[in-house]
C-alpha cells in the first residue's frame, strides 16, 4: 500500500487546485530518475502514486471540465503505463501538460525546463 492510498478524500480536498497539480507533478517529476528499461518497475509504481493523486483530484474537484481533462490525462499516463520500453519524450510531455492546467504549478514549466 502506499502512503497516498491512506489520503482521504476530505484531507485531499483541502489542498488547493494548484497544490493538488504540483504533487501529481511532484511524483512525476520523481519517475524522471527511472525513465531507463532497468527502472521500469519504479517508474510504473511512480505511475500507480500518480494515478491515485488524479483519481482523488477528479474526485474532490466539481469542474467537469477539469475533471474530464484530468481523465484523459490519466489515460496519457496509462499508456505510459502499459509500455514495455519508457518514453521520455511522452513523459515530459505529460509532465508539462499536467502542470499547465493552473496558473500556479504552470511556473514550474520554466523552472523544470520543460
């Protein structure tokens, strides 16, 4: 079990949009270090942290729209998943794409070199 799988909906929600996209991010940014074919099992189980941060993030948001994004994101995330080979290209990709949905984790696109 990882430590997310203990977070709770409500103690989720109390995080702000932003907040809740830079730590998504932060467990991307993590899978960075694995994006070789010996590390696949890290970089998948960075995968699983990150799913379940999106799947409580669609959640506790109430924008649909935000939440069908945040879903067809996961689903980026998914295929990364399933591959045999990393992508790092698609990951950062992703990684960039994720933090551009609010103004405040979207600062981290430059800082990041993304």
């Amino acid at each position: 079990m990882t430590q997310h799988a203990l977070l709770a909906p409500e103690r989720w929600a109390r995080f702000d949009l932003g907040q809740q996209i830079l730590q998504i991010g932060a467990e991307m940014q993590r899978a960075l270090k694995f994006l070789r074919a010996e590390r696949m099992t890290q970089l998948r189980a960075c995968y699983v942290r990150a799913f379940g941060l999106v799947d409580l993030t669609v959640q506790v948001q109430q924008d649909s729209h935000l939440r069908r994004e945040l879903l067809r994101w996961r689903g980026v995330i998914a295929e990364l998943y399933l591959r045999d080979e990393p992508d790092p290209s698609v990951h950062r990709q992703a990684l960039r794409v994720l933090l551009r949905l609010h103004p405040e984790s979207a600062k981290q696109v430059a800082v990041l070199g993304l």
